[in-house]
C-alpha cells in the first residue's frame, strides 16, 4: 500500500483538523473497500480519529480483514477507529429519534460524535404521535448542550422538541416513508418551516453532517 | 333579477341535499357580486341554507345592499343566510389552529358548519411550538366529537393531536408562511404522512371542505 | 425470546387503544422478520388484535413458522392475528377500487378493518372509464356507512362516488401508472382538488390509514 | 400605419394556411394594442379569418376603434373578424366544460372553431361531481365529431367523457382552483393519465389548441 | 381455465367496442403471465382483435406456451393476436420517432394500430438534430392522415413536424434521457408547449394511447 | 386599549423567555398596525426586548405614532424596542452576505441579534464570484463565535465560508434571482448539500431564525 | 454625489476587467434609481464602459436626467453609457429568437455585445414551427463564430440551429409562455436535453449572461 | 457483419462532421454489444474518429473481443478508437472536479477531448470546501483556452473558478450526492444562477456534451 497510489484518487487534508476543527472523515459511498482501507490506515497512521459513513456490510467485511481494530455498526453504516488520546467532552449531546426506522441516521450522528471525543446520549421512539414518550424524557433532554432530533415522515419532532427546550436543536430529516414523504423532503421542508424558533436543519439523512455541526458548536464554549 | 338570467351562468342542483346530504354552496373567488347576489337569492327562496365563501370585502358590499340579512365575515370572507329552522345539531366539532394567521381558514370551516346546523367550537393558538397550550385544551377537545385541525408552516398540529384522541381529525393545511412553505404544500405534505394513524386531509386553505367532511362523517350517527 | 429484546428496538405503547381508538400496529417495511414476530407475539399475549402490514412473502414465511396461527394475504401484504372476541361491528365501510392494480392497497384497507372488527365489503373494477360498472352497485354503496375509494392514474374515481352518496368517502390515491403519474403524486392531487365538497384523503398507497380513518369516523355512533 | 412598420417587429406567414390548414393566429397577451390592430388589419386585408387571442378589455377598446367590424368576447379574451364567405363545416365540434369557472377557455375554443369556420356547440356546467347533469347531455354529444372537454381542479371530465363516446376528445385542463390544483398542473397530470384510452392533451388554459387540433383532426374527412 | 377464475380478478367489458370504438386491451405491466393468458383466450373466443401491452419477455415465453398463435415483439413489449377478418383501413398513420431508443415506444404505438386493422407505416431516426433526415421523408408524412411523433430528450420532433403537415400530430413524449430529461417530464412539457398549433400530447412512453387516439380520430371519416 | 382586545387574537407566552431562552417575537406579515401596536406595547409593559419582523413601511408609521420610542429599519423591514439593561453580550456574531441584494435580510438577522443583546458586526459584498473580498475579511471572520451566512442565486458564500473557520456556519438562503432560482429554493438546495461538514441552514430569507439559533448557540457557553 | 456614499452598498470590482475580462455591470433589478446613477457615473469616470440591466422605465427616466449621454433601449432594460474607444470587434455574434415575445431578452444579450465592443446581429422570428424562417437565414448565421439562441416555449431552436452549424450555440430559455411552460422551466430542460451536442445553456431570460459567455469565447481567439 | 444490418436500427451521418464540426458519436447506454461494436466498426472504416459513451463492462468485453485496438475507461465507460492522423490541439482545456465521486464525468469530458484531438489536462480534488486546493492550481488554470469544471453536491466550483478566470468556464452538474441533491438537480439549479457571469451550463453528468462545446468553441480561433 504505498502512499503514491492514494494521490491518484485522493489528496488528503491534513490540516482541515486546524483549520475547521475537525479532521477529514470518508464519504463511503461511492468508493471501492480498497480505496477506504487506505485513506483509513494513512488517516490513523497520522493519529487522526478515522471515521467511514456509508460503508456497506461486504466492502466493510474486507476493510476489517486489513484494518481489524476498527469497529464496524452495520445498522448505521459506519466504520471507525477512535483517537488513540481522549480529551475531556467539551459538552454533552443528546441524539433523539422519531421511530426505529430513524435508528441508522442517529446512530451515524452518535458514532460521528464519539469519533470527536463528544458525550452523547441516543434515545430512540420519541415520536410527536404518543407525546407522552417524548415528554417524560424531557428532563434528561434538558441536560444536553445540543439536541439532534432525527425523523422523517412529517418531521414535527424538532419544533414539538425545540418548544420545550432552549439549547440548540439541530433538525436531520430522515428519508422514511413511502409516498408522499417524498424520499424525505416532507420532512426536510417541514423541518425548514418550524415554528419554533432557531431550530437549523441539514441534509437528509446527514446524521453525520449533524454531528459536524455539533462539533462547530461546542468549539463556541473553548 | 329573473330565473332565465341566472340559467345563462349556472344550473343550480336542488337535489343535492338529499343525494350528498347538504346543499349546493356557492365558491365566490370567481364570480361577480350580481352572479353571488342572483344565487343566494334563488337558493334562499326555496329555503335552503345558503353560503358563499371566498366573498371579498368589495363585493360582500354590493351584496349586502340586495341581501341586507345576509351575514359577512371579512376575516374568513364567507357570507352566509341561515336556514330558517334549525335542527338539533347532529354532533359536535371542535375546529382548532395553529396560530392566527391561520384564523381565516379556521374560521370560514366553523361559518360554513353553522350554516349546516352543526355545533361547533374554534379554538385558536394551539401551535405545538407552545405544547402546554394544547395540552390544556385537551378536555374540551376530548368532547368533540370530530376536530378539524388547521395549520400551516410545519403543519404538525394534526399528528400531535390524533396521538391525543379517539374521534376523527380532519387535517386542513394553510397557506400560511413564506419560502419553504410553498404556499401550503409544505404543510400539506407532512399531513399526508401524519405518524398517527387515521388522520385524513383536505385541500389548502379548504376550511369549507373540511366542514362538509365532518357533515358527511355526522351522517353516520344518523 | 426474551422482552429486553424487544425493548432494545421498541417501546410498545399498550394504552393507545384507550387512547386513540386502535392498538399499536406494526409497519412491516422496515423491520426483521425476526422484529415483526416478536412484536406481534407480544401484542398477541396482551389479547390485541394484531396487524403487520407491508410484510415481503419472505418474512411472511418466516414468521408463520414462529406464529403458525397467523393469516397472511399476500397480495395485499398484511399479516394478522384476528382478536379473541368479537363485538358487533359499529358499522360497515365498503371498499372500492379503479383497476386490478390497485387491489392490493383496497385489501390492505380491508384486512385493516376486519382486525378492527368493522364490517366490510370489497367492490373492485370501479374505474370512471366505464361508468355503468360503478352506477350498477350503486344501491350497495349507498348502504356503506363509510366508503374507501381508491384509485390510481388520474384518481377521479372518489369524485364521481362523493357526487352519488352523502356518507363519508375517504380517498386512497395508489402508485398505478407510470410517467405522468409520478408514482401516484398525480392522483393524490387530483383527488385533493375534488369537485365534490367533503371528500378527505390519505397518503400514497395508504390502504391502511384509510381504515384508520373510518375506524376514527365510526366512534362518532358509539 | 405603413407595411415597413409591422415587418419590424412581425414577419407573417400567409402560406401557413396552406402548409398548416389554418392562418396564422394572433398570440395577443404581449402584444400591444397597436401591434395586434396592424396585423389583424394586414390579415384581414388578405381575406384571411382573423382572430386575436387574450386580448384584455384596455387593449380591444382601443383596438375595436380602428377596427370597429371585429367581435370581442370579454369572457373568452378573443377578438375576431369573420372570415368573408362560409364554405360549409365539415364537422361538428361540442365543447364541454366542468363548472362557470371554466367558461373563459371553453369559449375561446368555440370562438376559434366560428372563425376556422366549423360548427360546434358549447355544453357548460358538466361537472362530474352531477353525473346526471353529464349524462342527460350524452345523445347531445354523441352527435358531435369531436369533443373538447375543459375542466380544471381534478380534471377527470375528459376520463369520464371519453368512456362514453368513440369519437376523439380532446382535454384541456384549466387553471381553475386553488392550493393543489398548482395553477391547473394537477387537472393536466390527471389527464394525461386518463383511464379512458385514447385522450389527447393540451396546455393548460390552451382553448385555442385545442380548437386547433380539432381543425387538423377534420382534415382527415377530406 | 375456468370463467369463474377470469372473473375473480376482471370484469371484462365486452360492450366497449361498441360504446368507445375499440376492444379493451391487456395493460400488462402489473399482471402474472396466467392472468393475461386467461383474458387473451377468453377475449379471442369472443373474436374480438387481441393485445397485451408491456408484457416481459419472461411472461410472454410463459403466455407463448398456451397461446402459440400469438405474436409477440421483444422491442416494444406487445403481444397481439389478430382478429380474424380485416376491413379496409380507414387512414394511414405514420409513426415517426427521433432516435433508436424511442423505438419501443414508436413500435408500440405501430402494433397497437396493426392490431386495431389501421395501416401504418414506421420511420425511424427523424432526430430534429439532423434536419435533413425529416426533411428528405416529408412527402411521405404528407400522405398520412395522421403522425404520430415519438421522441424523448428534448421534445423537439413534433413541433417541427407539425409546422409542415396539415394532418392531427399527435406527440408521444419518450423517457428516453438521463438527468434533467426527468424521466421523460421535460419532453412532456415541451410537447405541451409546442409552438405549432394543434399538437396533442399523451402520456410518457404511451405509444398505444397514441395509437387509441388516432382510432378515435378516424372515427371522424365513417 | 384593552387587555381583552389583545386576548381576541393572540395568547402571549411570557414564559417563552424561561423556556426556550428568548421572548416572543412578532412576525407582522400577516398582522394590522392595530395588531402589532398592541402586542409590542404589551411586552414592552413586562420589561420584554420587543421585536416586530416584516412591518411594511405603512404600518411602521401607523405603529411609530403610538410607540415613538420604537426603531424602524425599512431596509430589513424589523421594528424595535431595546431591552432596559443591557447584559454583556454571551459573544460574537458576524452576518456576512454575498451581495447588496441580500442585505434586508442579514439587517433582519443583525437587528434581531441586537434585541436579543448579542454583539454582532454585519460584512456584506462577500460573493464568491470575488474571492479576495471575501479572503480579506478573514480575519475579521475568525473573530466570531458564530457566523451568519446570507446568500440568494447558487449560495455558495457557507460552503465556501465553512471550509476556513472552525466556529459554526448557519446559512441562510435568500429569496435573490430569477428563474431557475425559483425564489431561492437553489439557494436553499445548495445549502443543505454543502461539501464543507457542519453548515446547518435555515428557511428562505429568514435571517430571523438564523440570528435565534445564534441565540441557542451561545447558551452553550453559559 | 460622494463616494463614501456609494461605498455604503456597493464595493465596486474594478480589477474584474483585468481578472475576468469584462467590467463590472449593473444588475438594476433590485437598486433605487439613485444607486444605479451613482455608480454608473462612478464606472464611467474610470472609463469603462457601462451596462445596467432590468432598469425599468421610471428609473431609466430618473436616471437619465442626471446622466443624459446614457442610452435607454425600454423593450430590453438597459441602459448603457458606450465605452470611449473602440478597439476592433474580436469576432462577430448572431443573436437569433423563436418569436416576437423573446425579443427583450435577445436585445439585452445585443446591447450587452455592444457596450462590449462585440460586432452583433439580431435576427428574430426564427420559430422552428416555420423552419422555412431559420433556413433562409442559414448563411447569416454561417457567419457568424458564435449563436446566441433565445427561446421560450418548447425552446427547440436551439438544438435545431446546433445541428445546422459547427459554431458555439449558447441557449437562452425564456419565459415567454403560460401553463405548462411553467415560467421558462420547460424551455430551460429542453435546452439541457438538446440532441445536438455541444450545446450549453445559461438561465432563463439570462441574455446578459449568454452576452457574457460569448465574450469569454471570443478570448480564445486573442 | 453486413452494412444493411446496420441501417435496420441506425442511420450514420456521415457529414455531421463537415456539418458540426465533429463526428457522430455513440451513446452507448440504450444499445446492446452488438449494435455499439457494428456502428463503431462502421465509423472507423470511414476513417472517422470513434468514441463510445456510457459503455458497461460487460459490453465493453464483449465488443473488444471484435474491436481489440480499442481502449476502454471502466471509471468513465468510454470505449474509443483514436483517429488515424492527429492533427495540431487547435488549443488547450482543463477540466477540473470538485470531488473524487465526480471523476467518472469529469473522465468522459477528458476522453471526449482527447478523441476529438485536443489537448486536455485533468485536475481533480478541487472542491471549494478546501479553496487553497483551487487556489494552489491557479497557474496552470489560467494557461488554458476553455476550462470545464465539474461538480456534484452544492456544484459551486463553476462560480468560484469563473470569478477567478477569463475563459470560458463550461459547468456540468453531476448527480453525486444523497437527499437534498436531488440526482444533480440542486447543483444543475446552482450552475445556472451562478453569481460569476458568463458561466454556460449542460445536463447532469453529461462530460461528452462539455467536451463537444469545447470543440464548437475552439472553432473560433480557426
């Protein structure tokens, strides 16, 4: 595996870390198993936390065969090797989730947020359709210095969540449904339209996008 | 005035109230007053109950010159003649909304319930941006037999309350807000994927199809 | 099969149907056969009636080996457990549809209401097309307290019915068609904008909302 | 008002009739009066039918100062100068329309059809929410050699028409509504998924098209 | 292969000849190969022409084996068994497409009119980029009654076309394209939009509505 | 002035300050003079920092005869009443925007910064067509806890902006352009699909709800 | 007139020239009659030549009364002060349009030549529903190194006049149209989806822009 | 291999060349092994250039066994035949792409190129989100005549490069991305209301169709 061959695809950025606060994470989708496992192992190499999204169940099978510390969760698709040294949390954040199907967008987020050395707290079922769930979590919600809030469908749990409480709520629409949810841009432009003020919204299904956005947040309390 | 003018324009159908269970309406947006005042007029004197909505404030003028017992509500611009006797109301409805840009719509679907003799209640400023707002209206909701549900935006209200109740809900999304919100379909859409089940939905802005569902709906008590 | 399994993926709310008038039912799409058949075992042992809808034929066959008692429709995907005792139906809903094309969605709203426990008939081949199809049952329609009419392609099926009866009809647009279809978003439309007052409307595809809804409509009687 | 002037901004094509079948029309909406009265002048001097279409009320007044023989339909937006001698019609065309509100583009397909010279008739008020008030007319239409069938919000007029007739109907959906009807997309979605094989489509509000195609579909009885 | 199956599923109508001008036809994208087998047969008994659209090469192998007289054509998906004794044609239609991957639509639309006893004629590769291959077969297009033009991407063929014939152009927008072809949506609407008067449009990929269309149309010459 | 005229319309949230840590705002796009008068001088009356957004510049006037100690600002449209005392500001936020088309809505999320008692310096003419006017404000950038990034037309300006700072980055598409910016959809679309991780974004011109997720932010340091 | 005034909203690029090859223009659209003069006169005393475009016609009178060596074309909206010395025209642009309608947005991309020293020739009514009209202007346009092709509607000029010439076509969507022209949208896709290669595309009624993409064009030549 | 086998499914232009300035090419998505290696074996025989487009692997193994001197790009699925004589690079193009996802197009535009005889180099990794990665390959930007810039996701590389050059700048959209992305939709919409002007835009993903305007704008320089 030598370097050279990694510059004909990729010219990595060493210096993001400094410069956006976090380091370079892989984007898996579109890449092949070999081409992840050497971005991987030169990202690691470096003593950069490493983290893969999108990486399907065979291309991480073959990834882990070169790579086996790295820890692999197929529900969310992501595939990581934590920092070696670990900063104290510069905040806690708590991931919340509509329904089980929202569970591989959340768990990106949480697993992105761990790679960055964040504390967080995933808690699924919350969805605005039994209020009660959501509402006897509300004081561990009130705990957190972020909330992600994760759903698709309608997507009314970030401004039901943000009504109640007044740290930031990042809003991640998901893409399930089935018709008229629209492959997720219901929930993205419901989420967009919230009434409850402040909430920001990201891609769909950008669980990790969200976590990134965390990141930026917490630098706010250095 | 005579009959054979008003045949130039439209053929009025008598026999609706008996085929669909209530009468022939009259959607005001692309008439003229003379064309409004000439139907109202017919329809009163074969004593029907008779509503006009979309009326705008110039021509509920020029109407009400011709038809001075006639009823204007410049908010939901509906116009309306009661039915000379009424009948006990089938059933209860609760209309509520969001907030109160969403009043007009609220209310031409409370208008055009008490033309058909049904009792009902509005019930404004429940958006879930503010749960505690709703959740202390929850009693009174409780003893509605149907609730219409009107809100723009996110348009979330509908689902929160279906987790609520039993009876029907009857979505009506507004077109109340701006980018995102496309005009209302923003709010439409997320109804159509309500995570409560059984909620059913109406046009934009369509309070009068929503009161014209919960008549057909009070049919079954019959 | 232990419960803490269960919990680690779902949060079964038992007190929805004092609540919201049905039991807690599970959308098969996009879960395990092995998650399906644990969460209808444990509502089955509550003495609910149980219902998974859009379950694949290969889950089906997995699952009917765990729960042998199970009745699976497959063209219509639904796989239920009737309930222990029957009370007499509140009332009788009749399901139409356009095409062939659109039975499994009519048979998912149908299974929907016979868990429920709400009298019902199917009537398929309804299409506009051929209008006498439709007016020749027309005397079975008219004894329907509710009437689910679902329909693909243009969707005008739930206008022409509003116009003929004055009991509620609930409309089901389907993704039958191709091109300007838009996978059903025509039909949705279409029958959002229907010409005859008082019809409301569920999801794509959305059989089992529209039961839903009559079992919402038929609490009105109680 | 000299020739070098309108050769600035128009260059005519009075072969068309010949290669086409019918003359050049005059598109009014971003035309000025002065411009339209100088090509209808030019064409009429031809002895070519002439006909203007969206032509508002300001821009005929003053039109019809300069050419006081046209006929202005304020209704349909149509301006028009007979053609000099009649030959006779070879057909009928009956143009159908849903409800008052579709009347302007009904009539300027019939106003186009008088000046191409071909019969036909005007049936208002067809909505398909009054089957009965379509069905009384059916011997009527089954007369014609065409029908254009003009209908906005759901548009499924043409569907139901074109089940009950062999002859050609041409759909033109209108802009008529409000919220879904998205401005008349959803009634031309709708029918362009008509059930009924064989509907043609044309742009909404597109009366003259329509009236158009109607003139090259009588060219086959050549 | 018993009736009572057939009629489990359909309701053929057999009166359709009569009442719209054509036999009903087999939609065969969303049925099993028994299903269309048994309709085939049954409608063959009753002599009627025989055609089954968008039929997969594996049902056709399977319908093949039970009805071994039937034709069928990979490239445009249709399986036809010709009725028994043929009329004079009464036109000619030309069926013109832009380029090779529009053919299966161009031919479905052919086969439909072969089967319906219309003389039609196909010409392939009249892309409007290469002006010069429509150019060179306009004498043959004059001596249709009707065109039907086939095209995908840009749309462009039938307003070309229609600027030089006299005769119905009836345009068939293709899915032909990739990216910003939407699946067929931008030649729809171009089509819709055509600057040569008279155009009608049907469905994407709708080859045999097309070819319904123009049996309608020469209904006119009876 | 009464209180119960108030409590017709609206039902202020005085607790919202506690709750979500900022007070009720008023969106004036939908409200009278009347309205708005009687809301502001009622939260001024409780000590609140009072904000109205979207005020015409004719009910800015109305307004200003009874609240003379109110500040307009036509350009963004908002109208305030500052706070009594003046806490130190939790931090630093820079609105930066790409052209001066842009600017009323960065001067809408600027003046709601400065009610809020956030400091706050506001950068326009940052478009990414000129780099190095946005290079040569670097410094200034990386001075701010936050920043606001304002585009209409491709908003580029977060990408671009996200990928030299490490604080957060919430962007806020305008409604700027013409045609295919379809009154700021691309921007906003843009936005969401940002190659730089972490940018979050809010509704179309709503330079409001960015300045109160700014609020949310700095909690985080509290 | 004082240049800390224009400072205050504009900071003017006069190095574009230099990095981009053209000066900075003016788009007038969203600027006061008082801002436009301000830095027309500003750019003119710096002598560049200057171009503001969409000025309409009550700020073009206001401004010319302060500047009245400036040129004012109404139909196209721009107002132009021509550059002191004209170097020799680096080649030469054809500037063709469908019809009479797209004729402003063909003059702005001619004025926008003009004022940028570019030898051009407008050449309207090129509509491909009379080909005719395009071909008998084939040898002007052979001339011609570069094609600007303005169009609206089903926007097929393009592709029609790419596939007759071997210059660079530069498309131009207009929206010119109604209904399903959907603002310009139809025409923009069409010209995306142009079947003759090479041609690229700029916004809907972006005649500037084409203007601009030809001079950068015509750089090559240097 | 016969030559009337060919003209059943094509018709080769053989003077497009003379005609538009480059061969005809393949688009190789909708044609089997066997139609791609006929018509390429045909092409070359004239001496022509031959490049295949969007070419499978597996089609692409099947036509070398009959075409072995052809080269073929699995990355960008191109399949080419260079031609005999090279003639001088009538100049040079530089195409550059945002990410490594947007190779493969960025590839086809690079072969496109090369097959057409002009000199090109490929740049990639320069997405904006890194802008000193742009920045650094400025030098070599500036040397060539036409740049092509490639990019998915937000697609802000064209602006940001077109601010920085004077050559023309070609954007191609490219459907990389998830959600919000829309298939390239979102970074086409952004391309074409770029802020940089004279920025000219094709279809999504559509390298070839870059290319192909880059040889009609090297025309120029003849």
């Amino acid at each position: 595996m030598k370097k050279t061959d990694l510059s004909s695809f990729a010219e990595l950025d060493f210096d993001r870390d400094r410069r956006c606060g976090f380091a370079e994470f892989i984007y898996g989708a579109s890449k092949t198993a070999e081409q992840i496992a050497m971005i991987m192992a030169e990202l690691a190499s470096h003593g950069k936390p490493v983290l893969a999204t999108r990486v399907s169940p065979d291309n991480a099978r073959k990834i882990l065969k070169k790579l086996p510390h790295a820890e692999y969760d197929e529900l969310a698709g992501t595939l990581a090797i934590p920092g070696k040294k670990k900063k104290k949390s510069p905040g806690k954040v708590a991931v919340i989730c509509a329904g089980t199907s929202d569970l591989p967008v959340a768990r990106e987020a949480a697993n992105t947020l761990t790679v960055c050395g964040i504390e967080n707290i995933l808690i699924p079922d919350c969805g605005v359709a039994g209020l009660h769930r959501l509402i006897s979590k509300l004081e561990r919600l009130r705990q957190a210095d972020i909330i992600i809030a994760v759903a698709g469908m309608e997507g009314a749990l970030p401004s039901v969540t943000a009504g109640l409480v007044e740290c930031p709520v990042i809003a991640v629409p998901t893409s399930v449904g089935y018709g008229a949810s629209l492959h997720g841009i219901t929930a993205l432009l419901a989420m967009l339209n919230s009434c409850a003020s402040g909430v920001t919204v990201v891609n769909i299904d950008n669980g990790f996008g969200a976590a990134c956005a965390a990141v930026r947040m917490l630098k706010i309390r250095r």
